[in-house]
C-alpha cells in the first residue's frame, strides 16, 4: 500500500453474514434484519407506476426505479460474499514433540448491523509425520474477540496478553494476562498514564521479553492540559476532578499523523510489570520523535530497540508532521533504550549523553530509513528493512532493501556500528528474476532453525510471493510455487515448516503447509499441502460463480517508450484479466489502483468478486510506477502523471481489444484515490472509449488538494518528479498551481460525457471530500448524468462495512443500468 490508498478494496483489506446475536460461530447461517437501505429497497418492490406515485412510501433518495429490481438482486448476491470470512494472523506454538504444535488463526467478518468488525480466534492441533504429511484438528468453535484490540501471545506460547482500548476518556486501558486455564492478571492504565496502545497500523509494536515478565508497548502519550473555564472565566489552576460548573476549550493545534491517525499525535513507549501491575514510561524521547515499532534486544545494557519518526520531514523550514499512512517515504530511524524498570545505577550514561537522554542511542546515523527490526535468535544481527528509495526520492512508496547491524557481543553500544546491506534495491530486474522487495510487514519471529534464513512475503510482478532471505549471504530464493500465477503469504512458522494462505481473483483464500524439499538437487524447492479448511464452502451460487472465471497475468509492452526513459522503465507492465465463458461478447470494467506506487495483486478480493459475477471481464491494470517491477520503472511515473499512466492504461485496453478478448462497445472504469485520478483523466482524455465510471474518494483537483490534504508533499512530487521535493512549499505560487491545475483531470472536464458514480468519504484527510464534490457538481452542470453518494462517518478508504457495501452494490448497478445491451 502506498500514499494514497487503493480505491478498490482487495485481499489486501478484505474482510460478513448479517449475523443473528443469538449465534457467535463463523460457519452459521442468518436471516437477521438487513440494513436500513436493504429494507427500503425492499419496500420499493413494486410496479414502476405505483412506486412514482407514491414517492412519500417508495423509493430512496435518489434511486432509479428503474434499477429497483436489481439494487434488490444485486444487494442479495453481495450479502452472498460478505458472508465469507477472511483469514487475518497466525501463530504457531512447538512442543517438546517435534511431530506435534498447536496454532491458533484469527479470523474476522464484518457485521454490517453494528458497522464494525468482529474477529474471532480458532485453534488447531497440529500432527505430522515422518512422511511430510500434515493433519490439522480444528477446535469445534472460534472464540469471539469482543472488545480485544490486539492479541499476543508470549514466547513461549503459555501466556496471552489481549489489549482492550478504552472506549471513552474517562475509562482505563486493560491489559489482560491470560494462562492456560485463568486470567492471570488485569492492569488498568489510567488515561493520565497514556491514551490508547497502538494496537495496529504503522506505529504498532507490543513485544513480551524473554523471560515473560515484561511487555514493551506503544501507546499516545498522555495529552497537553487544555485551558479552563468556569462562570468567572479562565481557571488559572487546573484540577483533575470533574467540575460540572465549567469547561475545557481546545487550546492550541497539535498536529496529528494525519489519515486515519487523526487522534494520534505523540506515539509513546512504555513497559509493563506483568506481576505488580506497574506500568512504567521510558523517559529521555524527545517531544519531536513518535516511537513504534519495540522489540526486546538480547542481553544488553540497552534492553529495548524501536523506530522512531521524526516531525522533521527533511524539506520544510517549519517542520511539521505530515500523513503517515501508506507513506513510507517519513524519514525514520532505530534506537536503542534502557529498560526502565532496570535500577538506576544500572543504566549507563556518557559525557555526551547525560540527563534524561542518557539511555537513548541512535542506530541508524547514516540511513534516512530504517524499521521492522528484528534480531536473529543468537542475538548476533539485527535485521531491518528501509525505504531509503522512497525518503531519498520522496516517492510516498518505492523498493525497499534490507540491511544488518553486527550487534555487540558485549551488549555495549559505543562508537559507530557497522550496518551492512543484505539485499539493495533492484533497480531493473532481469526477465522472471527477482524484482526487488516491496514488504509490508514482517512475523514477530519470522527465523527457520539455521538463524540464519528470514521467510517473508513481497510483492513480485502482479503477485504477492513468500521469500526466504539469507541473512549472511543475501542470497534471496523465492519459497512459493515458481509456476503460480495465484498470490501467497506466510501467516506463521513451525520450526522449518510454513504456514501460509494463497488465493487468486477467482479462487478463494485457502491455506497451506509448506515442507522444504530436501531429496532435490534444486535450491529452495518446497513441497506444499493443502490443509483442511475449517471453514464452510460458500453457497453453491458462488462456488458456481466463481468456477465459471479464470484470470491470466497479461505482459503489456510499453507503447513507444521514450529514449530518455531508464532501461527498466521501457519494460513490459502487466496486467490481470479476469473472463467468464464468453468474454468476447462481455462487458468490460477497468480496474485500477491507488497510490500510484501500490500494486492490485492477484490475491482474492470481495469486491472484484461481486462485480465479475455480474457477468463482467475485468481488465486489472498495473501500470508503470506500479510495486513490484523494480526501481527505475517506479521512479519514471513522477512527474509525468495524467499523461504516462493514462496513456498505459489505455495501451492494455487496446491490447485486448485488438486480441478480441472484449467488447469494446462496453467499457467501463473504476478506481479510487489515485485510480480514481485516472478514472476522472480517462473521461477526458478519452471522451468515447468508456460508456460509465465510478470514482471512489477520486484526485480530481491538485489545485485544490494541496491546500487541503494531509500530504502536500504528494501533489508536489508527483507533478514535479524529484525536484518537488525541493519546491514543497505551504504557500505554493501562482505558477505552481496552475501547473496543478493542468495535470488535474478537470481540466479535461468540459470533454467528459462519461455517465459517473461518485463515492466520497466526508471524513477523508487525505483527499478531502471538496475534490470529489467540486468535479461531481462541475459535471452536473455540464448535463453528464452524475450521481454522488457521501458516508458522512468515513475516511479515505470507505471501509467501514456499511459503507464498503453500499459502495459497491451501486458501483454494480450503476454499470448494469449503462453496460446492458
């Protein structure tokens, strides 16, 4: 994921039934009332003539009798893949019996009556034998994690921590510590203690110690005191009880980290006794460092090892926070701290640093990137990842590397440590060689047996892969099947063995066992088994839908490359081509992704499922500044969006058009963010080519956006390339955003004739609400049919399930209402 995130909500995020409170179990079947627009629509069942003449009793604001039928249809069938849960995490837990582990699997669905997520535990035995062959028995029933933000097992596997976030400002944060058969213990962390743990996302870390008596965590530091009034006016002394006789006012503006963090604005790093109770901040963190990310370092003076990002963001003269969110590209460094429950004569302390700083060492002096750090389990290295590419080019997301750190053996941290590269950023891979890595996150133990190797999974092309990484030789060998199309990822270990989850656009997710091939003469060749679902099979009409499809990774040569382009920019793009039977007479729907640097992967998505059960193809474009294709074709997109990425999209669709794959009569588009950019450009700068669009929280307006978004830096780099970065201003000139302005897609506005589908989201920071309303009004105006729906209580990804349904429940039946012969 990527600066502005994908429009479309795949795999990556997918997540329901409209269960009955009466019944917790994944596998039940539920008849519960369906939402408020399911029922209206129900209600508007009716002859045409009645429901117009009536329209007091009849239909919903803004639907077309016309469509009742199928909003009704349509509605039933999504209701149909919402009920498929989705697999989130793993662990797995060894014994003293090396044929024997158990494993526990969350699982999660969406409740569209409450418009939230539930997740829910499942745990499993696990039986192998001399054989390679692996059995699994599932526990009868999940465990629904109610209120849980984060589960976390210790080392050992004997105890779990579960994190419950406080609900308002007034109640504490739990802690729970769970043994084998009883709660163990329940600390309560005041709100004057720290605001709620980062229990997920970009700052999350929460780590048990060796010994499982300590956790490390990160939560919101406890906020600045607010000015306060009473019937006399300003209250020069504060008091921390209640006073029902006055009122706290806002004081001044504390940056936050923008979409989705807009409450969290000073990420903190505390650890927990679990025996006393005691909770303890680690003091010496400068008010301009956010921390997450903590793990415990081996046996060290300095116990505890973390990321922090800096207010400074390298190219303001005022620096501030900026939007974090898919933003890899905010400078971040690791550091290493003392414990604070360590006696104090215990810590150490240098000329250099003394007083509250003493116990804090940067690691990573020389490296504007570095996170998801890890050690080795002899404790010799310590390994992360960077995204010095995106730093250093101010792309909000480019190919990462990973590098090393010679941990003292001594535990003592003086003088400057030697850092190493384990893998560098490929630049422009080889044809099916490896292109580089691109991950998003890293397993808490992520190590096989030798210390040596690191299992993880990266995009590769238009795939997700699982790699294994060799620490001490770099070598990087590619773990999941060589000849598969589908998408991989590793859910958890078991000692040499892999636990992992694959699925493609037309596949649901289904997990596997994977064995290293030891009777080969091939390196990295993995054997890998099926394991029995405990999950019901869906209904016998998506098993039928999805039967009838089949996608293919489709290369696109890049249509007259310019000689000015790197060699890696004028490669093949790729794309993924979704068909039913009959796709030559079938209409078409364009998909594309956000970001731009993100990839669509062709892991299973909900949401591309409904649409091609529609009777749809799907043309789903990774064009070039895409993931997954190395640095020089990302880095070529900069610069010159509107124009290189338009017109990639336009080369796939004519490639399958000239192919007969598709009726080119019936075209449509869709996409979000940055794919909602390109849907409004395509409009425009393809007036006849597409006969309806739908545009999710869309890039419509730079002009506007740069004033108003949490990521001004974007506008800037993504229409100057890198030197936009060195212009980013607050205040930009008259010159720049008219620059602005002509990359934007109105500025083709008064070409469009394209019936579109707008979906906003009235709390996104990211492209906030104002881009989307002004270009929807704008074509209004013009007289091109125009139809806006706004969820007054979403963000950037209208991902919360109500709002994620009825999303794309009209993006199909507004493609049907156009698209039908």
């Amino acid at each position: 994921m990527v600066a502005i995130c994908s429009g479309i909500r795949a795999a990556y995020a997918s997540s329901c039934p409209v269960a009955s409170a009466a019944n917790l179990f994944l596998w039940a079947s539920s008849s519960a009332r369906a939402p408020t627009f399911l029922r209206r629509s129900r209600v508007s069942r009716r002859p045409k003539a009645m429901a117009s003449a009536h329209p007091s009793q009849g239909l919903p604001s803004g639907m077309d009798p016309s469509m009742v039928d199928e909003y009704a249809s349509q509605s039933k069938l999504l209701q149909e893949f919402v009920k498929i849960p989705s697999i989130g995490k793993a662990w797995v837990f060894t014994s003293k019996d090396e044929n024997a582990s158990r494993a526990m699997v969350s699982v999660s669905q969406s409740d569209l009556l409450a418009n939230k997520k539930r997740s829910f535990l499942l745990n499993t035995h696990i039986s192998k034998s001399s054989s390679k062959s692996v059995s699994f028995q599932w526990s009868p029933f999940p465990v629904e994690m109610s209120g849980v933000s984060a589960v976390v097992p210790s080392p050992s596997g004997k105890k779990l921590l579960l994190v419950r976030n406080a609900e308002d400002d007034d109640s504490p944060t739990k802690l729970e510590i769970w043994g084998p058969c009883q709660l163990e213990n329940e600390i309560h962390v005041a709100r004057s203690v720290h605001g709620s743990l980062y229990a997920d996302g970009w700052f999350e870390g929460i780590s048990w110690n060796q010994e499982e008596t300590l956790i490390a965590y990160v939560a919101e530091e406890p906020p600045q005191p607010k000015p306060e009034f009473n019937d006399s006016g300003y209250k020069k002394e504060g008091s921390s009880q209640k006073d029902f006789r006055s009122w706290k006012g806002q004081g001044d503006i504390e940056d936050s980290w923008g979409e989705t963090y807009s409450n969290k604005r000073i990420p903190a790093l505390f650890v927990a006794n679990i025996s006393s109770g005691e909770v303890r901040a680690l003091k010496g963190i400068p008010r301009s460092l956010s921390a997450g990310q903590v793990i415990w370092a081996p046996s060290s003076s300095y116990s505890l090892v973390f990321v922090a990002w800096s207010d400074d963001n390298g190219f303001q003269e005022t620096p501030r926070k900026l939007g974090i969110k898919y933003c890899y590209n905010r400078p971040c460094a690791l550091y290493a701290a003392a414990d604070p429950f360590k006696e104090e004569a215990d810590k150490p302390s240098t000329d250099s640093n003394k007083g509250d700083t003493a116990a804090l060492v940067k690691l990573t002096a020389d490296l504007s990137s570095a996170f998801f750090p890890r050690f080795s389990p002899d404790g010799k290295y310590l390994v992360f990842i960077s995204a010095k590419s995106a730093v250093d080019s101010g792309a909000h997301n480019a190919t990462n590397s990973m590098h090393k750190i010679d941990w003292p053996t001594d535990g003592k941290l003086e003088g400057s440590l030697s850092v190493s590269d384990v893998v560098p950023t490929v630049m422009s891979p080889q044809d099916g060689c490896f292109p580089g890595m691109y991950c998003s996150g890293l397993l808490r133990f992520p190590w096989l047996s030798d210390g040596r190797t690191m299992i993880l999974s990266s995009a590769w092309g238009s795939k997700e892969v699982i790699l294994s990484i060799n620490v001490a030789s770099g070598e990087v060998s590619r773990v999941s099947p060589q000849d598969s199309d589908y998408s991989w990822n590793v859910l958890a270990l078991d000692n040499n063995n892999i636990l992992a989850v694959s699925s493609s656009l037309v596949t649901l997710p289904q997990m596997y066992y994977g064995f290293e091939d030891s009777h080969t003469d091939k390196p990295c060749q993995w054997d890998w088994q099926e394991i029995s679902s405990p999950f019901p099979k869906p209904s016998d009409k998506v098993s039928s839908l999805l039967a009838d499809h089949k996608f293919s990774v489709i290369k696109i040569p890049v249509s007259n490359p310019s000689d000015k382009l790197p060699d890696g920019a004028k490669l093949p793009f790729e794309a993924i081509f979704v068909s039913g039977k009959d796709s030559a007479s079938s209409p078409t729907i364009v998909v594309l992704h956000g970001g731009p640097h993100s990839v669509y992967p062709s892991s299973y998505s909900r949401s591309l499922a409904f649409l091609y059960a529609q009777g749809y193809n799907l043309l789903v474009v990774n064009y070039r500044g895409s993931l997954g294709f190395g640095e020089e074709a990302l880095q070529s997109l900069p610069g010159n969006i509107g124009s290189q990425d338009v017109n990639d999209v336009l080369t796939a669709l004519d490639f399958v058009k000239k192919r007969g794959l598709i009726d080119a009569s019936r075209v449509a588009v869709v996409g979000g963010s940055h794919g909602g950019f390109l849907t409004t450009h395509l409009i425009g700068q393809a007036p006849e080519t597409f006969v309806a669009a739908a545009a999710r929280n869309p890039v419509c307006n730079l002009q506007l956006m740069v004033g108003t978004t949490d990521i001004p830096d974007w506008c800037f780099l993504e229409v100057y390339g890198k030197e936009g970065k060195n212009c980013f201003t607050e205040s930009p000139l008259a010159d720049t955003l008219t620059q602005f302005y002509q990359k934007s897609p109105i500025s083709h506005i008064s070409k469009v004739k394209t019936p579109t589908l707008f979906l906003l989201g009235a709390k996104d920071l990211r492209v906030p609400v104002s881009n989307g309303l002004q270009y929807a009004r704008a074509l209004k105006e013009r007289g091109v049919d125009t139809k806006i729906i706004v969820f007054p209580e979403d963000i950037h990804g209208l991902d919360k399930p109500q709002s994620d349904f009825e999303s794309f429940l009209n993006i199909g039946v507004w493609f049907k209402k156009y698209m039908s012969k």
